[in-house]
C-alpha cells in the first residue's frame, strides 16, 4: 500500500524485497547446475578423447607388430628365393623386431599326401623307405594286389605284361620293358597300372589344390615314340569287366570322366603317327585331355598343352577347383628349384560334378572328397616298334609318383613361445636366374596370421593358459 505521499508501506517493500532474493537464488541454482552439467559434459568428452588415445594407440601398436611379423615373413621369403635346398624338417630363422618381441620363423616344404608311409595299402614306386611296398605282377589271375594297392592291365593279347621294378641309383623304376610289341588292326598296344589312393580323398578339399606328378627315368622320344599317361579317376568297380580292368580304367561306363596328363615325343601327338619330321630325342610334348565315356566309345577334349618341353624332369598336372595347368621341374630338384606353369583352363561342368559327386565334411569341419586313383598308361607306336628287342635302357621307365599340395613350401611364425601359426604359402617359379641372384616366388595369401599383432596373440596365449 501506498501512504498519502505515494510511497510504499513497509510490508509491501518487504515483500518485494524477498521476491528479488527468491529471483536470485533461483538463477543462482540455474548456473550452478548449468555449470555442472558443461562440467559433466567436458569430463566425458576429455574421457571418451582419452579412450579414443588409448584404441588409437593400440591401433597404431598392433599395426607395428602386424608389420613385424610382414616383414618377419617377407625375410623367410628372401631366403627361398635362393638357390638354398629346404629338405626334411625345413630352416628355422630367428627374426628381431624393434619391439623386442623376437620372432621364431620356420619354412618347411610341404608334407606328401600320396604315398603316405603309415598306409601300407600306398604303392611306393620310389621305396624311398624301407618297406618293400613295389610293384611286384605276381599277384595271381586277378591281376590285382590289396596291400599295396594297384592293379595292372594291358589290351594286348599275347598274354605278356612287360612291367618290373628295377633299382636305378637309390630309386626304384617301374619299367615297360616289351619294345618289340607293335600295333594290331583293333588299335595300339597299351599297358596299365591302376594305382589306388586310399583315404587321401581329391584335390577338391584343398583350399589351394593339388599336384599329380612323377619322374621320367627312360623316356626316350626318339626310339619308342611311345605316349606315357598319368590319368586320375574315380575309385570304382566295374564288376562286369576282365581282369585287369576293374577299378575305374579303361572307362567303360557312360559318364565316367578321367584327367589325363599325356607325355608324348615332341612333333608327334598321335600314337598313328611315326617318326614326324621335328621329332626331338631330348624334349616332349606335355598334354592335358578330359576323357568322357559314352557308352561303347571315349570322347577326349584337349585343354593344355605345352610343346618343345623337357622330358627328363618331374612333372605332371595341378588342380585347384575346376582348374588345371601342367607344371615341371626342369632341373629336377625339390623344394630348391622352380616351376614352370602352363595356363590354366577349366575343366567341364560335368567332369566337376563327377569328381566332386559324395563330397562330405567330417566332424571336425573339414570338407573330403571321394578318393580317386591314379592310372599310369604306356601306348606303343607300332611305326617306331620294328618287333626287334632293344637295349635295358631304350625301354620307357619312370619312378617317384607322387601327391602334395599345390605348392612349395609353409611358412610358419613362432610367437608367443611354442605358439606357431601359418602365416604364408610359397611357391618358387621358372628357373634360377643367375644375373638376379634369385628364384621368383609366388606367395598364395596374406603374410600374417590368424591373429593379427602381439597383443591378442598373447592374451589368447595367457587366457588358454589359464584353462
């Protein structure tokens, strides 16, 4: 209330006074909160820039040790590019890193799926080991022998197999020794040994394929003219056949299919023609067909071929899925020397599917493949074979059959101790060049493992530890 004069009475001041102190407090809490809250909001953004630090760190730590273990392998890849053997249990190297997680590096040539020395069902036409595991043709009218497992044919009718095993330095040869034989009307001479794998399943499975190869011991082009087969198949039965022909060659039902690496003298490609002009003693022609049966007849579809080639060296063919290429060691050394590719081609859709027909993953997830069996075939050439017997070493003879993987050699690291993951595959290409020092090398995936950087390798390491 006002008094006569216009001012205020007291209480009413008073009143006014106290709405302002309210006022005050009340903005004096709003900044306070207000002041709070920017505070919170700072201490989380300084927090999550300081986790963000801390990843970016870790980041930048474990791409270091990434690296380390790059350049860890890139080293053990330097080393296989010379001309250095790696035989046996393979080189160790020790590689230091600038944070002295110290690196253990291993390369190791690949291990032999096929013959392997624990199965005493594996024909062993090398013996390299001491079990006697040859080919031997007294094995009864059956013209088949369980243990090792091959059986062996011919379309010939004279009634004579000319195969023996005869040691040739400190490897065992398988010999075609009948020279004089010559061609009739119903076609060319063959002979046969129908090898079996058992239990290494196809090249299927294999996340980078596998190699079919062996070694020519005899081959010479220029006296016999004789084309020499390696043929992969199905392992089946043919019940209703001869002996002699039984578990999946010659081809005898409709849809059967066969991969087969031809060797034949360089100039010449058919077994109806003789000494072609061209023909070269030394070198060869190396061919890759897909048979296909057709009921009475074998239809053949050439996908490689490579001319003018070395016939004295390991060779054979490579598959990864559905492709294939012909692949040799012209100086025929192992894990030391290179190989020579041809281009890869495909094989049919249906030659796919039937040699990946009853494929099947085990109870450790890995995918298996139905087992296949190896045929070596010698076709005579009646226009070089006079019917005269010629000398023990105008005869064709090869030896070391054999299965691996579809290259060289595993790289391995070694971190943390006794911990050891692949890091690489590694496969030595053409010939040693002697103005570069070095082989090339081809490597199949990425140079690092499992799990990336040190950290997580020993957490894992530790946490496993603890079990």
């Amino acid at each position: 209330m006002e008094d006569g004069n216009g001012r205020k009475g007291g209480a009413s001041v008073e009143l006014e006074m106290t709405h302002m102190r309210h006022v005050q407090s009340a903005r004096g809490g709003f900044i306070l909160v207000t002041v709070l809250i920017l505070t919170a909001i700072g201490l989380l953004f300084g927090a999550g820039a300081l986790l963000l630090f801390r990843y970016q760190c870790q980041l930048r730590i474990d791409r270091q040790h990434e690296l380390e273990k790059t350049y860890a392998v890139r080293s053990a890849l330097n080393c296989i590019r010379t001309d250095v053997e790696i035989t046996g249990n393979g080189k160790a190297y020790r590689y230091y890193t600038g944070s002295e997680r110290d690196l253990g590096v291993q390369v190791k040539p690949v291990d032999q799926i096929f013959p392997d020395y624990a199965d005493e069902r594996h024909l062993d036409i090398s013996n390299s080991r001491t079990n006697e595991r040859l080919f031997s043709i007294d094995v009864g009218v059956d013209q088949y022998c369980s243990r090792p497992d091959y059986e062996y044919g011919t379309n010939s009718e004279d009634g004579g197999f000319p195969v023996e095993n005869i040691k040739s330095g400190s490897l065992w040869n398988m010999r075609f020794t009948d020279s004089a034989a010559t061609n009739t009307a119903d076609g060319p001479v063959k002979w046969w040994v129908n090898i079996g794998m058992r239990d290494t399943g196809g090249w299927i499975q294999e996340d980078y394929g596998r190699r079919y190869y062996f070694l020519p011991r005899g081959y010479v082009s220029g006296i016999t003219n004789d084309i020499i087969r390696l043929c992969l198949v199905r392992e089946t039965t043919n019940t209703s056949e001869r002996a002699g022909a039984r578990h999946g060659w010659p081809l005898s039902r409709s849809g059967e299919y066969a991969l087969v690496f031809q060797i034949s003298p360089f100039g010449i490609v058919n077994s109806d023609v003789g000494n072609a002009a061209g023909t070269d003693n030394n070198n060869a022609e190396m061919s890759i067909y897909e048979y296909r049966c057709n009921g009475s007849s074998v239809t053949k579809r050439l996908l490689v071929n490579m001319t003018n080639r070395p016939s004295l060296c390991q060779m054979g063919m490579q598959l990864a899925d559905r492709r294939i290429c012909v692949f040799y060691i012209s100086n025929d050394g192992g894990t030391s020397s290179g190989c020579t590719f041809s281009d890869c081609e495909q094989i049919s859709e249906g030659a796919y599917r039937y040699f990946s027909d009853g494929i099947w993953t085990n109870d450790y997830g890995k995918v298996i493949a139905p087992d296949l069996r190896a045929v070596f075939e010698v076709e005579a050439a009646s226009s070089s074979r006079n019917g005269t017997q010629m000398g023990p070493s105008d005869v064709d003879s090869f030896t070391d059959f054999k299965v691996t993987p579809a290259y060289q050699c595993d790289i391995f690291l070694e971190h943390p101790y006794n911990v050891t993951n692949r890091a690489t595959v590694a496969q030595k290409l053409g010939e040693y060049s002697r103005s570069g020092r070095s082989y090339t090398v081809l490597t199949y995936d990425t140079h690092g493992t499992e799990n990336r950087g040190f950290r997580r390798d020993e957490l894992e390491y530790e946490r496993n530890k603890s079990r």
